[in-house]
C-alpha cells in the first residue's frame, strides 16, 4: 500500500489540519527499515552521567542458594547508562523525537480532539478482520471500549468471555499517563483453568488465578475472596480441615480444577494464559479529571504458547547476552496473522491506528518495536510487567484505578517508587522534557519536593493536567495521520533535547555511583503505608 492509497482512503479530519500525501509513510511488511526497533527511544536518553533512567528496565540481581529464585536469568543491569549497541544501533532511528509539531498542535481546538478522543475505534476491528479472513488473534471481549464498563467490580468480563481485568500501579514511566497514554490489561487462563468436571466454575477460576499471582510475585500464600472447602473438599490453607468461608490460600504444586495436573512452574505463567492490553488516548470527564476514553491508540495481544524448563531457560538467556555482546542485530520468527515469537514462549500481536484512525494490524516491523521490552530485558518477570505489579490480592481484581492508590514501595527498596523514581531520574518521565511534571514535583534547582509528592497518591503523581493531556493527544494524532509509527510513537510536539541522536565512542557513560542495581518490579504494599516514614527519616 503506498502513501497516496492512505490519503485516498482517509475520511475529512474537520478542524484537523490538512496532511500532504508526501507526509505518509508507506504501511507494509516486506520492507525493514529500522533493523534495531527493538531498542526503545529511551535507551537514547542523554543521563550526562547522573541521571538514571535505565534502571527499570536493565537489571541485576543476586544469584544461589540464599537469594529468592528468578526466571529472569539475563542480569542485563550493566546495560544502565552505557549505549551498547550494535553499529545499526548507535544511529538513533526514532526521528519522530525530533519533529516540531508546535503549530500542528495549535490548529486543533480542543473541542475536536474531544470529540476525537471519544469515538469508539474498536467495536469495528473484529468484524472487519473476519471479513477479511484473519487467521490471528481476533478481539472477542464485548464492549471493551468502555473500559471499566466491560467488567464487573471484581474485574470479570460481562460478555462471559473469561477476560479478567486487574487493578495495577503502571510501569516507571513511559506508561504513566503524564506521559501520553491511558492503559489497561487483562488476563485470561486457558479453559482448564476455569472449569471443574467441564463446566465453567468460577471460584475454581479465581482461585487458579490467585496461583498465577503466587507464583508470579513468588509469595508464600495470597488473601482471596471466601471459598466453601466443604463444599469442593480442597483444603486451600492446609491446615487440615475444611471450612465454609477460607479466606487464605497458600502456594500450592498443581492449579486447581481440570487445570489439576498442571505444574505450577514458580514465576512463569501456565501455557495458554493471555493479557489483552489496550492503549489508548487520555479520556477528561466533565470534572477534568483523566478517564480510559473509547479511542485505543494501540491494542496489544500476547499468549503464553509454552512453558520453559529451567534447562531451556538458561539456554535462551546465554544466548541472548552472547548475542549482545557480539552486537548481532535482533531476530524474531513472524507467524504471519498469528504474530511475532519473542523466543521466551510467547505470541505476541498487536493492532494500532490506521491512517483514519480505525484500528489495523501492526506491521512485521511495527511489531518489532514491541520485543525490546518482551523479549530480553533484566527486570520483567515471564517476559510482562503488571501482574507484578498488581494490588494484592482480591481488591486488586477489578478494572484499573489509581484513585487513592499509595506510592507503593518496591520489594527492594523501602523508599517509595516514584519518588526514587524522581531522585534517581531527575524528571518525570525519561527524556526529562515533561515540564508539567518538573513543575509540580522539582523546586528551581531541580531538587524533588519531597513532602508534595508523599503527601500525593498515585493518581495525583502520575497523571497530567487537562490541558497538557490535550496536547498530547493533538500531538499524537499527527503520528497516526502520517503512519510514521517506525519513526517513534511518542507524544511530543516539542522537539527532544535529552536524547541522543547518533552514540559515539566519547559519550560519556552513567557513573557507576548512580546505578541502582537490585530494583524489582513487584511492589510491598503491606508496607505503603510506611514508606512515606522511611523517605521522611
């Protein structure tokens, strides 16, 4: 399809401004441009050798018999700071950084990009895939347009389609919403996992999906909602009787249900587990406040096809830091409709924006861009982020709400998240160009203020003004009009100062003394409640 074909096809943008047909990229698959899209925009940040962004992603941890068990065996935690890459890598292919889309932004009126923002894009995508005979992963949760409209209060689709949706503290900080996006997931086990005797039970389903958060955030037993042992003879807590209303449920060797001779592999999900993840446009309610709108930016689909043994593991992971230190550019074996293998045994598939602003398969490259982050880096747990990150528990089962949530401490560190986010980075988002953030949370000498943000809740901390939250969606809309998705697809409309457009031998590396190694992903929300004391003192 060529850019002129795109600009024949898209509808009027009333109030939008106009695009040129030579402004839109060409959609297609037999051409790779960017042979290292798997390195994110981030990895380009300029630290000038004390700010640390990178520490999230890249990691290290302590290894043997005394240390907690991790599937994640890459220690990639050298990587913070030190632009190692290939010589494909060292020329900075995300140009869209760069692009001054100040005037563009400045054409649209508000009350067209709400009107934008609150259109429904993804009702329409599974009939138009069937009718052009998809073969991949087609959406099939009803109504998931709005967003906790969808689900139930503890996370259960209405549509009895088993997807189950999670409340969560978003990923440091390209996922925060001051940053660009609204984002939700959702989970759901393989049949098995949900049916007892080949009917669809679901306590056995909430009890199977309380074993995945074991396993995930590997703890000894979870708090669920009360389950009949009597009735179902399972003794959840093992202390050796069965009660009416059991409230605890320790780890356990097998899932429950038809699920029961299935191995519960410590912090791997079990094969045939699926996260539906949609990203989408910043939603305002009448109270300005910042809400999940019906207009998906992206939808994303990733599925567990198989469960590694510790041997296969250990193969996968040398394999992956031999390849990077020999600088070989990444590899990724494309199903076609079925999407991309990231070699850690998942499927992973994602739809995004069309020119028209209807949603359409990624690109093989488009998909690229997703395996930086799900394939090999230190931090994840079975290649995700946010069940580890998800509220303990059953009050974490239900759809997404930082309303209220507090600023969780990590199970490595007892400072609160975000605010060692912020020390550490120097800003509220990577690039260190979100001047909302840096105004609410930074004095004039660029020292956090300590008391605001631990007085905030998460909400309050990560989420943008209504304004600022306008311009970003403005600003996105002018990546989706040109289909410039392998060029970045970060919502600035001022040109990136902090980022480096091509590596060269004298960059100057992360000191060592600004490293954070040793960070996890998984929050202690037993102990919020006293974080706040611990950054005080």
């Amino acid at each position: 399809m060529t850019p002129s074909d795109l600009a024949a096809n898209q509808p009027v943008y009333t109030g939008f401004p106009s695009i040129e047909p030579h402004q839109i990229l060409p959609v297609e698959n037999d051409r790779l441009y960017n042979q290292e899209a798997p390195i994110p925009p981030q990895c380009y940040t300029r630290t000038e050798a004390s700010h640390n962004p990178c520490f999230v992603c890249h990691q290290v941890y302590p290894r043997g018999k005394s240390a907690d068990y991790r599937m994640n065996k890459l220690d990639d935690g050298a990587l913070q700071g030190n632009y190692l890459f290939s010589d494909v890598g060292v020329n900075n292919h995300w140009q869209n950084l760069f692009v001054d889309r100040r005037d563009y932004v400045a054409a649209i009126s508000d009350q067209t990009i709400d009107r934008y923002v609150n259109e429904d894009n993804y009702t329409a995508l599974a009939p138009r895939l069937k009718a052009n005979n998809w073969q991949g992963y087609t959406p099939d949760l009803q109504n998931f347009h709005l967003a906790d409209g969808a689900f139930d209060q503890d996370g259960i689709a209405l549509d009895n389609s088993h997807w189950v949706a999670f409340n969560y503290k978003p990923f440091p900080s390209t996922f925060w919403p001051t940053n660009g996006s609204f984002g939700d997931v959702a989970i759901r086990l393989d049949t098995p996992f949900r049916e007892r005797q080949g009917q669809y039970n679901i306590d056995i389903y909430r009890l199977n999906l309380a074993l995945v958060e074991i396993t995930i955030k590997d703890l000894p037993s979870i708090s669920v909602l009360p389950f009949d042992e009597s009735r179902y003879q399972i003794d959840i807590n093992g202390d050796g009787r069965f009660n009416a209303a059991e409230t605890r449920l320790r780890a356990q060797e097998h899932y429950f249900g038809d699920a029961s001779q299935v191995v519960v592999t410590p912090q791997q999900y079990p094969t045939g587990t699926e996260f539906l993840h949609s990203v989408r446009y910043l939603g305002i309610d009448q109270d300005d406040q910042i809400v999940a709108p019906p207009r998906m930016k992206e939808l994303r689909h990733m599925r567990k096809i198989k469960t590694l043994s510790d041997a296969e593991l250990d193969n996968r992971y040398r394999r992956e830091r031999k390849e990077k230190v020999d600088e070989d550019l990444p590899y990724f074996i494309h199903h076609g409709d079925a999407g991309m293998e990231n070699g850690m045994g998942w499927m992973i598939s994602a739809f995004v924006e069309d020119a028209s602003g209807e949603l359409r398969p990624q690109t093989h490259e488009e998909n690229m861009a997703c395996m930086g982050c799900h394939s090999a880096i230190g931090s994840t747990i079975d290649q995700t982020f946010s069940i580890g990150r998800k509220v303990t528990g059953p009050e974490g089962w239900g759809y997404i709400n930082l309303q209220g949530m507090p600023d969780a401490p990590t199970v490595s560190h007892a400072e609160p998240e975000i605010l060692a986010y912020f020390k550490r980075v120097g800003g509220g988002d990577e690039f260190r160009q979100n001047t909302e953030m840096l105004a609410r949370w930074f004095d004039d000498k660029g020292q956090v203020k300590t008391g605001a943000v631990l007085a905030a809740d998460v909400y309050q901390l990560i989420t943008p003004s209504a304004e600022r939250a306008r311009q970003l969606n403005k600003a996105y809309t002018h990546i989706v009009r040109t289909q410039s998705y392998r060029l970045g697809r970060d919502a600035t409309w001022v040109p990136a100062k902090n980022i480096h457009q091509a590596i060269d031998e004298g960059t100057r590396p992360l000191d060592p003394k600004h490293q954070a190694l040793g960070w996890d992903l998984r929050l202690d929300w037993q102990s919020s409640s006293n974080a706040a004391q611990v950054a005080a003192e």
